[in-house]
C-alpha cells in the first residue's frame, strides 16, 4: 500500500509537509505506526522529531494541526464537527472553533479569472465593483458590487489555482485512511475510509458554486408560499434566501442577492435595532424544522455566521454549500424518533436507533435498557424543560459506547438539530424547541395517515409490484438462457463457514499428525529390536531418530492442542 502511495511523486513534498505538522503537534506516534517515516525516507526526506505542542489537550492540539495544514483540512474540521456519533463533546466543540478564514488574494492575481468566468471585466458588466474582499476564506472571497439597475450584489469568486491543491489533499487523506485503518485499531473505530469518502464527495460539490445556487432555489422555492407573515409586508418575505443572477454563476463565480441585515453574531445590534429576539427564535426554529420535517432538503449548517436578522423580525439565510437530504423514509424516521424522546417511548426510540445503525449492535439487550435508563430520566419533566439537542446529544453518546455510526445524512441532523437549539437559547434563554417542533412533528405525523396518503403509497406499491411482475418472464428468459449455456453460478454464503473450515482444517492436520507420531513410535520401538544395526550412545540410530521425531511431533501437537483451546475460550 505504501508504494502505491510513494507512485505519487508530485505528492511527496505535501506528505512531507503533513507529516511534519502531525509530529510538531506530538502526534508522532501515530506517523510512526501509518509508516510515514520509512515512506519518506526512502523517498529522500528525513522528518525531525520535535513536539511544540505536547502540553496542550489533544483536540485543542489536532484543531491546530487541522488549522495549520489549510483550506482541506479545515474543511474536514468542519465536516468532523457534524459527526457528533463518532467524537465526543470536547471534540466536537473544538472542531466547531475551526473559522474558514483566510488571507485575501489580491484583485491582480484574480482579475484574469475572473474576466474568463463572467465573459467581461467586471468594472464593464457592473455599475460598480469593490475590488476590496468583503471576506475571504480559505476556497472562495467575496465582492460587493452594485448592477445597472441599483440592486446590490455580492460576487462570490473561486481563489485561483485551489482545486489542484485540495484534490492532492483529498488523495493523501484517504491514502492516510486507509493506513490508519489498516496499522491503527484504536482509529479503525472511527471509520477513516468512510469519513474521507463522505467529506470528499462534499467538498467537490462546494468547489462548484452553481451546485451552491441550485440548493439555494431549491430552498427558496420550498419557502415560496411559506405563511406565518402577519406583521410583514407582502412584499417582504418572512424567510429570505438571496436570490441568484444566473447570467453571471458558474462553477469558480458566482452573483448573488446582497442581504443588509445583521449578523447573528451581532445579538447586541439586534437589540438596538429594536428587533424581537423571542419572535427570532421561535421563526428561525421553525423555517429550519420546515426544511427538514416537511421538506426533506436542508441547510446543513445553521450557525449564527450563516444567517442575518432584518426589519420586522425576519431572517435570512446564505451559504448553501452544505446542505442534508432526507428520504421520505428517513423523514418518518425522524418523527418517530423526536417523538418518542418527547414521549419518552424507549421501544419506539430502539427501533429507529437499529434502523438507522443496522446490524451493527453487540449487545442488544444492553443497548435497550441504557436507552430506557436514558429515557427515564425525563419522566415527569414538562414539555417546556426539554432539551431536545442535550437528549440528542446524550443519545449519541450512548450510540459511540456501543461503537454504533450513524449515517451520514442523520449524523448531520442531530448536529443541526444542536445547533439550532444552541442558537435559539442564545436569542432567547426561554427557547422551547420541543414546543416549537410538537405540533409540527405530529401534524406530519397524521399527514402520513390521510386517505390521500395512503392512497398514493398503496398506488405507489401496486406499480413496483406490476412493474416487478411484467419484468418476470424477461428475467426467468435470462436465467434459462445463462443455465443452457453453463454460465449459471449459485454462490451460497453462510456466516462464519470460513472459520469452521479452518478449525476443521486443523483438526484433521492434528489427527494426521497423531496418526504420523503413532507410526513412528511402532516403528521406532521394532527398530530397537533389530541386531547388528548402526547404533549411537549404544542404541539403534534409526530407532533413537524414530522416537526423537515421534516426541517432536508429540510436542506440537499438544501445543496446538493448548492453544486452540485456549482461542476458544478467549
């Protein structure tokens, strides 16, 4: 496997430069056992074995690293920061300090590109065009810009030369995975493969900032006919998402709507503005439940740099690179598990916790009576005094002590089901999420159960069951054909085949080896009895050999004996 990594030459110096932050951070242990020192040494280059940073906690330390190798790394920081089933607490929380910030590229170096994307310089296409960042981050920068006709825009532009760069960091991370899983079983539990493959595929897709704009339609149409707008204008929607300028967006650059409203950082100028923070909370609650429970299709990522509060109490949200999808199924799923937290349910809690974590439990039994010792914790407690993202948290928890992974798409749920929560008790400490998502839970709920529900399902049955039927005589025509021909296989797999063919296996290596010592103590002992043989120490030579090689046999055959038990028992 190494050498199939060292084939990457142009690679080299960036392994190189990963493994000397792994090490200056005190993680050289872990170098060591992936072979990285050896792989870069025959490659030339000598790493040196001096720590900083060993005083410091381990995650605060491997932020640091993560911060110190750049744009990829910190992506996958920020990726890490969702799997709250894979890390505990202080881990998550660390992840979630990584800030894609990033020096600014200088307009000169950005204006060729830029020109190439949008088809015309820009000082020609825009009335005005700011060509100081309004921010930069590690993949992207953004400019302020105003069109023709006074609307105001941002231009969301790719830095120069990234996706090289990060796609080297993507094959070096899932070489270094498969390394970790392969040399350490302590890492092996976090699935490195799986976290690598998943953060790579969504890391593609936001170098691409036309996949960004359609997730921002696509939320925006859902939010199209959204009510609740009593005290806004009807020209004001309650929930607003920056509108696209298609002419201009395409993979590296992108035109969108500027929103002037306030950070939600800024809690101290939401109060000045004289702004509700109660009605925030409970608005900001509900559009995210919206897009989950009723949607499917959600922003991944609600933290407070990613929305903006404006007059008359509502919100918007931007940065649509990282966004969850749930299936219909999924969406079920998820009901019954909220519901049966609040309800404190433990059968309907287990049920879904299997569902989702497959066949993957050790202890069952175990599994079921931590969920109900969780549950009964909340009993009698008011529906006000719920902490649905504290219960989520604590649930996972007890997910990670029985090595359970969620999939990905619900391990970026339950983050932003915590997040939500966090940002809801920072507007307003009396938030109530689990008032806020009851009605909404049980109304999709009853929704599943309509006439005209059950009516699309079970017509929805009926065309895969018609569709499976009329597809029976082609695939049974196949079948035939492939038997006639001799190419029909039947592979049958039965669980642990294999490891009853190996103790049965050795069991007949030990029988044949008892049978060859058994021989060769008869034979020896007739031997003894020869006249007039060679003879050694005053024995016949052949005969001693005999039963020397009869006693050697004996001994690894009770050796093996010894041990097999002993593996057995362990």
């Amino acid at each position: 496997m190494l050498l199939q990594a060292l084939v990457a030459v142009r690679d080299l110096s960036r392994l190189h430069d990963i493994a000397a932050v792994l090490i200056r951070y005190g993680f050289g242990d872990l170098v060591a056992r992936m072979g990285l020192n050896h792989a870069l040494e025959r490659a030339g280059q000598v790493l040196h074995h001096t720590s900083e940073h060993t005083h410091l906690p381990a995650p605060m330390r491997v932020r640091q690293a993560l911060e110190e190798l750049g744009p990829t790394f910190v992506k996958l920081g920020q990726v890490l920061a969702t799997r709250v089933d894979l890390f505990e607490p202080e881990w998550i929380a660390e992840f979630g300090r990584l800030q894609d910030n990033a020096p600014p590229v200088p307009y000169a170096e950005l204006c060729q590109q830029l020109q190439e994307d949008l088809g015309a310089p820009p000082e020609s296409l825009f009335a005005s065009f700011d060509r100081v960042p309004l921010a930069a981050a590690s993949i992207a920068q953004v400019h302020r810009a105003r069109l023709e006709d006074g609307s105001e825009v941002i231009v969301k532009v790719r830095r120069p030369g990234i996706r090289p760069v990060i796609e080297a960091d993507l094959r070096w991370m899932m070489r270094l995975a498969e390394l970790a899983e392969s040399e350490s079983p302590e890492l092996r539990s976090f699935r490195p493969k799986e976290v690598v493959r998943q953060f790579s595929l969504s890391l593609r897709r936001e170098l691409d900032f036309a996949v960004e704009c359609r997730n921002a339609e696509h939320i925006a149409l859902n939010f199209a006919d959204y009510s609740e707008q009593a005290d806004t204008k009807p020209d004001s929607p309650l929930i607003v998402i920056p509108r696209v300028y298609w002419q201009w967006t395409g993979e590296r650059v992108c035109v969108q709507e500027y929103i002037d409203g306030i950070p939600g950082r800024r809690l101290d100028t939401v109060d000045q503005a004289g702004l509700d923070r109660k009605i925030l909370a409970r608005r900001g609650a509900q559009a995210v439940l919206k897009m989950i429970v009723e949607d499917g299709f959600f922003h991944a990522d609600p933290h407070p740099g990613n929305v903006f509060y404006l007059p008359d109490n509502r919100i918007a949200f931007i940065d649509f690179g990282m966004v969850g999808r749930l299936t219909e199924e999924r969406r079920e799923q998820l009901i019954r598990l909220l519901l049966g937290l609040v309800r404190h349910e433990p059968k309907r809690v287990l049920d879904v916790l299997l569902d989702w974590t497959g066949d993957g439990a050790q202890d069952e039994t175990g599994l079921t009576l931590e969920i109900e010792t969780f549950l009964d914790q909340y009993h009698g407690v008011a529906l006000k005094q719920l902490r649905i993202g504290a219960m989520l948290s604590d649930m996972v928890a007890i997910l990670r002590q029985h090595q359970l992974m969620l999939p990905s798409d619900m391990a970026i749920l339950v983050k932003a089901f915590i997040s939500l929560e966090g940002m809801g008790r920072e507007l307003d400490p009396d938030f109530d999420i689990a008032g806020e998502a009851m009605p909404m839970l049980e109304h999709a709920l009853r929704a599943r159960y309509t006439p005209a529900a059950l009516t699309k399902r079970g017509w929805r049955a009926v065309t895969e069951a018609l569709t499976l039927i009329s597809g029976l005589p082609h695939d049974l025509s196949r079948l035939l054909r492939a038997a006639r021909r001799g190419r029909l296989e039947i592979h049958i797999e039965i669980a642990h085949l294999k490891h009853v063919g190996n103790q049965l296996d050795g069991a007949v290596n030990r029988l044949s080896v008892g049978l060859i010592v058994a021989a060769l103590i008869i034979g020896s002992s007739i031997v003894m009895t020869v006249p007039d043989t060679l003879k050694i120490f005053g024995l016949p030579f052949f005969g001693l050999t005999g039963i020397i090689c009869a006693a050697i046999g004996g001994l690894w055959l009770l050796l093996s004996i010894w041990r097999s038990n002993r593996a057995d028992r362990e």
